[in-house]
C-alpha cells in the first residue's frame, strides 16, 4: 500500500496529462529558466435530431506556451514571464445547427477568433516569502485566476469550461482568448486557503482585437474589480482533495440596460457579479494525486438589469482511475440550468408585442440575439475520456439542450461528439 492507503498503478505511458516528446526538451532548458508548451485541441460537434437542423461542425485550437523564469536567467528571485500564443479555426455548430448564440457545444469556439495567429497572455509575475504572496501583472485575462477550476474543462459543452458561463458572458470578465491590461495580488494565508484582488481593463470584445496586438486603450469603458477566497480541504487518511471558490466582481462601466434598449431613454447601470465553484473527492481510487470520484457544483448571479444571465447552476461527477487496468482513463457527467433575467424577457415580450420581424428561418430576432422570448434553460453532458497514449486523450461526447437558448423556438437538440487533446 502507498501514503494514501489505497491500490498502487503501475507505471503507465498511457497518462494523457504528460507530454509526447517534449520533457527531454524541457528538462535540458530548464536549467537555462525556460519551458515551453505545445498543445492541440479538436472539438467535433453534430445534431442529430432538433435544434436548428441537422449538421456538424469541428473547430481546433492549438497553443504555444513560452514560461521564462528569470531567478535562473539573471538571478531575479521570484521573477517569471509568460506568454501564450494560438491558432483557431472552424465552425460553430451552436450557430449553425443547434440555434443557440449563448451556450456553445464546443468550448474551444466560446470565445470566437478563428485567426491563424492570436496571441493571449503576455505577463510578469513576481513571488515573495516563498511564495508566500504572488502578484501578476501585464496582458492577461481575469478567468486565468479567477472563477478558475481545473476540472471545469474536462467537458465539451461551454456551460463549465473554463468558467460557469455567467461569468464569462459579460465583458468585464475578460477569458481566454481575450486578454486585457490587469493586474492580480493573490496572498496565501494557509497551505490550503487564499485570498486575491484584482483590476483589470473593461472593453468590448474582441479584446486585444482579432489577432491580440491591439494593446491601447481606446474604447476601454471602465474597470472590472473581482475578488476571491478560496479553501482546498484535504480529508483523512484517504487525501480527499478538494477546492472551493467563492468570488464576486463589479464593473464600473455602465451599460444601457434591457428595458432602455427597447423604450430608447437610455437608462443605463453597472453589472456586478457573484459566483462559488468546487469539487471534491469523495472516493480515491488509487495513489496519483487527482484519481477518484469528485463531485462538482458551482452556481453564479449576475446583475439582472444588464447581465445575459441571472442564476447559473452546474451539478456534476467526475471520476478518474476507476477501472484498473486504464487508471488514467475518465467519465463525466454535467447538469446545467440557468434561468434569463426577467428585465431582459420583459423587453423581449415587448418587441413581441410590437411586431418585432421575424428571420428567414421563421424565428424572432430579439435581444441578446435570441430567437424568441427567453426564460430557462436545462443542458446535459455525458462523455467518456480514453487515455490513447502519452498526452493524448479521445474523448466522445453526448450533449442535450432542453429549450434550446432559453426559449421554446426550436425543438430540444441531441447532440454527439468527439474532442480530443493532444499535449505534445
């Protein structure tokens, strides 16, 4: 038995969060402070019955990664950079085929720029006491620390990954691709508990613009402060890791609210917003550090007179090394729903009212880009992650839209697909 009290794996080449190649590459720069990451992410997504029609999409994302740690290259204890570079392209097929404009069925499309060249994070980050508090500032976006949980991409569906869609839908949380000018202080208070503050640059999308060079200023609209605590349990003898977050932010810019965009008084307000995310082992399986059955459960709340959601709630299981012979294959299983708030329905149902045009495909054309007046929403996925080989992961995916963007305009869409990830 091992530390944990638990079954020992055997060595394997079949974990997919190691790399294909590259740690003989790394290991001989690390000495000179620098590391690199390549990875490639495929996300193919069909409906096969409701939803807008029929049809498939696939999009791609591919990531290069340069971390420079200067303690080892000049002698500036604590001091690193990072920077991210990507390539995207493809389709989305919640536009295409689904018919929902809010929740993708391939994350990696979430956040658009299907660019050959886009480049994301560019910071300083500098620790001090031993870490003890870590300030980060430059390019960067406010999901890279905020709202941020590693279990949230293990699934296709743009509900969860990388944050609870609440979040990321206004603009002030700036995500991945979108980088903004920011700046995050994170002070350690205990091994196992944080708390953070941050300000960061609010503009509209495209953040950093098209290909991520566009770094002035112009059409910034305010600043977007958020702040977190975080808490990360390990219980008993077993080590059942854990984590949970709980954070709020507020924009100080002012967007016109719902029912302005219909009246035409341009009333406008802030949006402000508040979110809890965690997981936790229940049951450990074997010896590696993240392997055993975690359930996950976030919720999120937005400001209702501006915000494009109001409550947000994930529900969900994640279970890694249950099978013994493939330890390091995975299955999950995501419950969404999320309600729209009601100033923003109010303002659909008075376009309704006052003959509000319908599209080609017979559908409104209403506020928040819905296709009729909007309400709730239910989401599900299923999936199941083969662990192919050495940093590689296939994963098919089962999605379901009840109500399909908050609204009764197309039938529910039953969705399957296939991402796969590829760390070289």
């Amino acid at each position: 038995m091992n530390k944990f009290n638990t079954r020992e794996v055997n060595p394997s080449s079949l974990d997919p969060t190691k790399s294909i190649f590259s740690k003989p590459i790394n290991d001989y720069l690390d000495k000179y402070g620098i590391q690199l990451g390549l990875n490639w992410v495929t996300e193919t997504a069909g409906v096969v019955h409701g939803g807008r029609r029929n049809g498939a999409d696939f999009t791609q994302q591919i990531t290069f990664s340069v971390d420079m740690d200067w303690e080892k290259i000049a002698g500036l204890k604590g001091f690193s950079t990072h920077m991210i570079v990507m390539n995207r392209s493809g389709r989305n097929a919640s536009a295409d085929y689904v018919g929902d404009t809010q929740i993708q069925a391939q994350e990696v499309y979430g956040g658009g720029y299907s660019r050959l060249f886009h480049i994301y994070d560019v910071y300083g980050e500098q620790k001090l006491w031993n870490g003890r508090v870590d300030i980060k500032v430059g390019r960067m976006s406010v999901g890279d620390d905020f709202a941020h949980s590693p279990m949230a991409c293990q699934f296709m569906i743009l509900s969860t990954c990388g944050h609870p869609r609440s979040t990321q839908s206004q603009q002030g949380f700036s995500d991945w691709p979108g980088a903004v000018w920011g700046g995050r202080i994170l002070v350690n208070m205990t091994p196992n508990s944080y708390f953070e503050v941050g300000a960061y640059q609010s503009t509209p999308w495209p953040q950093g613009g098209a290909t991520g060079f566009y770094w002035g200023t112009k059409g910034t609209t305010g600043a977007f402060v958020p702040v977190e605590f975080g808490y990360n349990p390990d219980i008993g003898k077993h080590h059942l890791v854990g984590s949970i977050h709980i954070g709020a932010g507020i924009d100080s810019s002012h967007f016109q609210t719902w029912s302005s965009q219909v009246l035409n008084n341009n009333k406008k307000d802030f949006r402000t917003q508040f979110w809890i995310q965690s997981y936790q082992m229940i049951y450990r399986h074997d010896a590696i550090d993240d392997h055993g059955l975690f359930v996950l459960a976030n919720y999120g709340h937005d400001s209702t007179t501006t915000s494009t959601f109001k409550d947000f709630y994930n529900f969900g299981f994640l279970d890694r090394g249950f099978w013994k012979d493939r330890a390091y294959d995975q299955i999950g299983v995501m419950f969404t729903y999320y309600t729209i708030p009601h100033t923003l329905r109010h303002a659909q149902q008075f376009q309704v009212a006052h003959g509000a045009p319908l599209n080609g495909n017979g559908v409104f054309a209403l506020l928040n880009g819905a296709p009729g007046v909007q309400g709730d929403s239910i989401l599900f996925e299923a999936n199941y992650g083969f662990a192919a080989y050495r940093g590689i992961m296939i994963m098919p995916v089962f999605e379901y839209f009840h109500h399909v963007a908050a609204t009764k305009a197309y039938k529910d869409a039953t969705i399957v697909g296939l991402k796969t990830n590829v760390t070289f």
